[in-house]
C-alpha cells in the first residue's frame, strides 16, 4: 500500500513539476531564452520541486485558513450573537456541506486519471492510500485555524481540537454512503455534477448555516458534542465500508472519463469550451439573413448565438435600468443622500471604468467567435485573404460596439440624469463629458478585445491557448481597470482624458488591424 | 523538365520550391526540400510519423514562417502564391457549426464570385459531392464526420484553387464514402496539382500517379519503372526506412 503511494506521489510530484516549468515556458520574454531540453535542466527541476512542495504545503493550509477566516470569523459580527456558538453553528453546517460537496474520493482530478487509467495502478490500493493522505492532510490542514480562530471566538480548546476530527469523521461517511450507494445502483457519483436534489439539500444546510444565526437561534456546545459522537461511530463504521469496498476501479471508470478530468482541472480547458460553445449556437434555423457576403455570414452567426449577444445585454439592461430607478427614487426622497451622489459623480468617474470593463461582452464574443466560428473558418485559406478579413472584422466590430453601446447609454443617461436631479452641476459642460466619456470607454473597450483578438488570435486547431502574450494583456488590462477603483479626480478632465485616449488608441489599433491582421489572424501552429 | 507543354498547348503549372527550410528550435524538420509539383497529377506524399508532413503543408499554407528558402508558382512566369492560391484540407473536417451546408456554401461561393469560372446551383455542387437533400439545411452541428468532410472537401474546390494540400483526408471515413472522394479527386486532378499525404501506402498507390517520400526532412519521389505492385512497394519501404 505504502509503495502504491510512492509512486502515486512521485508521478503526481513530477507532472506538477512539469506544468511548473512549461507555465514558466509560457511567460513571452522567457520562451525565447529557454529551450525545449530545459524539462532535463536540474536548476529548473529543484525550482520546480520547490515550488511542488510549496503548493503541496499550501493546498493543506491555505484553503482552510481563507475558508475559516471568510467563511466564518469574518461572518460572526453580522449576526451579534454569542460568538463561540455561532462559529460552532456555521462550522457544523458547512462541514456537512462540504462532506456532500468535497469528498476528495469521488472528484476526478487528473492525477486520478493518470494513475489508474493511464498507468494502470491498483485501484483499490492507489485510492486509500490517497484517501487515508488526503484525509491526514484535511485533519493537519484544519487544527491551527480550528484552534487559532476558534480560541479568539472563545471556543474550549477541547472542542477546537475535535473540530478537524468532525470534518474527517464527516467526509468518511459521505464517501461510505455514496459506495454504499453505488453497490445499489451501479451509478458512481461525480462529485463536481451534483445532481438537483443534492443542490436543493445543500441550499437547506446553507440557509441553516447562515439563516439561522440571521434569525438568532444557534446551536449550543453540547448539540455539537452529540453530532461529534455520532459523526465519531459512524465515521468509524464508514472506514469499515470503505477498506472493504473493493469496486474501485470501476468506479472510477465511470467517474475519470476525458470530459469530466478535463473539465475539472480548469474551466478553460478545450473540451469544455468546445462544449459550451456548441451549447451557445441556438438551432432555430429559422433565422435567415438576405444580406451577401461577409455581412450575410456574420448576420447569421449574429442571430444564432443571441443567448450571449442580444439576450445578454438585454439582462445587463434591465438590471442597469433597475438600479437607476432604485437610485433617481433614493435621490429624489433624500436630499442628504442627493447631496452626497452629487458628490461622488463628480468625483467618481474612474470607478466606471472598472464598471464598463465588466459589463463589457468583449472577451466572451470573441471567444464564441473563435470557438463557432473562426476556429473552424481559419484553416479555409480563402477566411483568411485580406479582402474577406477585414470585411468581417469590420461587421464584427460595429455589432460588438453597437451591443455594449445599449447598456452604456443607458449607463451614461442615468448618471447624467442623476447628476441633474440630485442638484445639478455649475458647468453644464460637465453633463456631456460625463454622458460622452461613458459611451467613450464601452467603444474603447469593445475596440480593444476585437484588435487585440485579430492581432493576437492566441488558439491553435485544438482550440488550445498558445499565446501567452493575449493573456498577458488580458490580465494587464483587467489590472488597470482595477486600479482605477479606488481613484477620485475631477469628472471633467478625467472624462475629458478618456474620450480623447479612447478615440486615439481606436484610431491607432484600427489602422494596426488594417496593416497587420492579415499576417496576424490564423491558427496558432 | 522545363518549359512542358502540357496537350492543349499551354505550359503546365508548376509549384515550385526550393531550399525549403523549417526547423523546431535545434531540430531541423524540414532541412533541404526542393521540388517541382505539376497541375494534372496526384502527389502521394508519404513519410513516417513525425516525418514533417503536416509542417510542409503548415509552410505551404503559409501558416510557419519559413526558416529558409522559398516556394512560388510557376504558370506563365513566376508568381507569389496568394491565399486564394490554396486549399488545404485537414484531416479532421472544420465546419462553421452554427451555418446550414447550404449557407456555407452560398458564402464561400459569395467571397469567392470573381474566381469560379462556371457557377453552379448550390444544389449542383451538393449532387457533386452526394450530400442527400434532406440534409442540405440541417445545420452542420449535426453532420455526420463524412458529410464535414465533403463539405470541407467542397468548398476548398468550388473557387478552384491551382493547389490542393490534402491531409490524410480519407482515414476517417467509411469505405463508400472513401471510394466517393477517390472518384472526387480524379474528376477534378486534371485542374490542379494535388498533394495527399498518408500513412497507407495502398491509398496511395491506388490513387497518386507518382509517390514522393519525406524522409530526414528531404523529399524525393519514387520513380515507378513499371515494376509490379510489391517490388514498388518494397522500394518505397526501403525509402522510408533510410537512415
């Protein structure tokens, strides 16, 4: 069992070292220093393993402690009640949540994939040996935040230290209860496709977890002794089930198919979107187009994914029209908070470029366009000549600019007509660089993902990212949106500065595309 | 070699390339490839797995950047390749999902107006490549991998490119629907130079009228001295064992 283990540990050691050196790889200026030989180099591999070990070391400590903080200490003065209690309330409720949710045993990870269904290990051996680790790792992972935030609520430590046996006990007996109930049904669980009555389940203990405190009733010490007893003989009967269960392999042939490994190991892997993508493409055919050319072709790739064209910025409107009647209400009873909105729309004005970056449609267009579209389009040599390019991009980019104008005008109308009715402006210019500065930024923004998709169309056949330039000014620009949060200026010169930097910077990446999308737009190879 | 006139009188096309050179970081793929593919004959590209195949393609199709050396066409005098130049049909099939095989047909046939010589009905290009009627205006989402494949095959022909770079485009479809795109390629050879690359040496051999054989990162044709069947067969072998 213990040798299993090794090599399970050893095989999962080294691909997390590799992905450690290709996501180094990855980086733009370093590629080009670096070599392929460099999956040899033994600098690298020692970086690697260190680096190996530290996510190791932090995926047993560092979940438990942001989960312990933001999950509950942080939720405790929200409801003023007696604090140990209260933690112990939320504590117990959550554990059972993630006892259903966080199983370990029945996630399909990829390292599962590798070991059993790849290299063929012993099924039965390879699961409890991580099992028995994982559930180490969980009760390790939980002491020093059971102990250090439950003392600081006023917790007896007695109580601290079976918290982490609790959430063991918890997990044992979910895993026993879901292998008991494959021997009956020969329908192995999936614990990241849960099925509705599960969700339904999960949204109870949630609203008792946090419901319940709300309305102040909380359980005391005693009632969580007596669960951890319980939790404690069923927890041990449940080690009993699981050591003699001896389907694993079966199971996991069900559970670590391609799709389910994949989708679990990031949300962008390509199986995924593939999915996703072909999901989006409504199949009423109804919708027809008597345009021609490259106008008809994107007419029709308009139509058939209005789910997240049209549709979507019709919700985003609607909630932004909400909003706006809440507020002009609010402003219109309350001439202290009218006093102060004022304020702020003068000031405030940089917020909203963190706002229209979000509400922006930009990075899921394109990528729906790639997916349904050009992925498939690009390998017609024909696509990609001059002529049929910029035709389409020029479609493209009115339909995207002309979707996220609709929430950005009624943005801009209603900070406009909010400005006017919570007291008005001295400098009746201010109206117009506020509205025009908003329509500003939605342009830019729209500008800015449909060049910076030609320029640097990152996917190759496979529908796998190759460019790590495209992410890198995708998290640069996200970086900068972010930054402008916190910042007051002047609504005038600040709005005055981005209508004159959206207009630039579209100018100059328009007349990039024009130059250089021909070279640039194809498949990664 | 030079100036063949071909029966009707005209000089024949030429794809030309030379000195072609590709390499992956320190490992040169493609070291020295010079050749001369002509209109009117089916080129059976064979090679090992890994031998660079789908890179020469990929540096035809202009989708690497050459390390070295140059390809054009030679018609009349020398010319550039353009984009409109080329088909280039995958091994698996890409197909717009979100259009109806007869909108994508109706688009490419839009973009590519200027270029078809005699138009047909989009009906007419469908009985071509034998997709049933009923199927015509499903969306593509639900086509079978042999209809992809015919529509991918369809609309690389329909503007008659001068090349045709065919990856391994049978290997997936059934036996009838191999013997239909064998029947496609010979109906319209005689306007194009083809270029099919395979793994089966007899698809090859059933279909191509010369063999050439990417090996080391060279290309060098076979010459076929009327030998039988598996005397030929052995020396394409022999060929591609080289070291």
């Amino acid at each position: 069992m213990l040798d299993t283990f090794i090599t399970s540990f050893k095989l999962k050691n080294t691909y997390r070292v590799n992905s450690v050196i290709y996501s180094i790889k990855q980086l733009p200026i370093i590629r080009k220093i670096l070599k392929d030989s460099l999956y040899k180099n033994k600098a690298l591999k020692i970086i690697g393993n260190i680096i190996s070990i530290l996510m190791e070391i932090g995926s047993i400590f560092l979940g438990k402690l942001l989960y312990i903080f933001f999950c509950i200490t942080s939720m405790l003065p929200v409801f003023k009640l007696e604090s140990a209690n209260t933690f112990i309330h939320i504590f117990l409720f959550l554990t059972i949540i993630g006892g259903i949710m966080n199983t370990y045993m029945f996630n399909p990870t990829k390292d599962k994939y590798y070991a059993m269904i790849i290299m063929n290990m012993d099924a039965k051996k390879y699961t409890i040996s991580n099992y028995i680790y994982a559930m180490i790792k969980t009760f390790i992972g939980f002491m020093p935040f059971t102990i250090i935030f439950g003392l600081l609520s006023k917790i007896p430590l007695y109580i601290c230290i079976i918290m982490p046996i609790f959430v063991v006990m918890v997990k044992m007996i979910f895993s026993a209860y879901v292998l008991i109930d494959y021997k009956k049904t020969k329908i192995a669980k999936n614990e990241n496709k849960l099925e509705k009555f599960t969700w339904i389940v999960i949204f109870i203990l949630l609203l008792l977890a946090y419901g319940l405190p709300y309305i102040g009733i909380v359980i005391n010490q005693t009632f969580f002794l007596i669960c951890f007893i319980i939790s404690l003989i069923l927890g041990i009967l449940s080690i009993k089930i699981i050591n003699s269960f001896d389907k694993y392999k079966q199971i996991y042939k069900q559970i670590l198919t391609n799709e389910n490994v994949y989708a679990t190991e990031n949300a962008k892997s390509n199986q995924t979107i593939k999915e996703n993508a072909s999901k989006q493409i409504e199949l009423d055919k109804s919708f027809t187009s008597n345009k021609h050319g490259f106008a008809y072709f994107h007419e029709l790739f308009v139509k058939r994914h209005s789910k997240i064209l049209t549709k979507a910025v019709k919700k985003q409107s609607m909630v932004i029209i909400g909003i706006f009647a809440i507020l002009t209400t609010i402003v219109l009873k309350n001439k202290d908070i009218a006093k102060r909105v004022n304020d702020l729309l003068l000031i405030y004005l940089p917020y909203f470029v963190f706002v229209m970056y979000m509400l922006n449609r930009g990075t899921t267009v394109t990528q729906a366009m790639f997916m349904n579209c050009d992925h498939s389009m690009l390998t017609y040599r024909i696509y990609r000549t001059p002529k049929v390019i910029l035709g389409v991009f020029k479609e493209r980019l009115k339909t995207l600019i002309l979707i996220n104008l609709i929430p950005a005008i009624l943005i801009g109308a209603g900070l406009t007509l909010l400005l006017y009715i919570s007291g008005g402006t001295v400098e009746s210019l201010n109206y117009i660089i506020l509205f025009v500065s908003i329509i500003a930024m939605s342009i830019f923004f729209s500008v800015h993902y449909l060049v910076m998709y030609y320029l640097l169309q990152p996917y190759n056949v496979n529908t796998e990212m190759k460019s790590s330039t495209y992410s890198v000014v995708q998290g640069l620009t996200y970086f900068v949106c972010y930054f402008f949060i916190g910042e007051k200026l002047p609504t005038f010169y600040f709005g005055l500065a981005t209508i004159i930097f959206s207009i630039v910077y579209s100018l100059v990446s328009l007349i990039l595309v024009y130059k250089k999308a021909p070279k640039t737009f194809k498949l990664r190879v | 070699m030079y100036n063949e006139i071909d029966v009707k009188g005209e000089k024949n096309m030429k794809l030309v390339i030379k000195h072609l050179k590709k390499n992956f970081e320190k490992k040169e793929v493609l070291k020295d490839i010079n050749f001369e593919f002509e209109k009117g004959k089916i080129y059976g590209l064979l090679g090992r797995n890994g031998a660079g195949k789908t890179t020469l393609f990929n540096c035809l199709n202009e989708d690497l950047d050459l390390d070295g050396g140059e390809f054009y066409i030679n018609d009349e005098s020398d010319r550039n390749i353009k984009p409109e130049d080329i088909g280039y049909v995958l091994s698996t099939p890409n197909v717009p999902e979100f259009l109806t095989g007869r909108e994508f047909l109706k688009f490419f046939i839009e973009i590519n107006e200027k270029r078809i010589k005699n138009k047909k009905t989009t009906d007419e290009y469908f009985d071509f490549v034998q997709i049933e009627k009923e199927d015509r205006d499903k969306l593509m989402k639900d086509y079978s991998h042999g209809m992809k494949n015919k529509m991918q095959m369809l609309v690389n022909i329909i503007a008659s490119p001068d090349i045709l770079l065919l990856d391994e485009p049978l290997t997936s479809l059934d036996v009838v629907a191999q013997e239909e795109m064998k029947q496609l390629f010979k109906d319209i050879k005689k306007d194009h130079i083809i270029i099919f690359s395979t793994h089966i040496m007899e698809l090859a051999l059933d279909l191509c009228d010369e063999i050439v054989i990417l090996n080391k990162g060279v290309l060098t044709e076979i010459e076929n001295d009327k030998e039988d069947t598996q005397s030929f067969k052995n020396k394409i072998i022999e060929a591609l064992k080289e070291e």
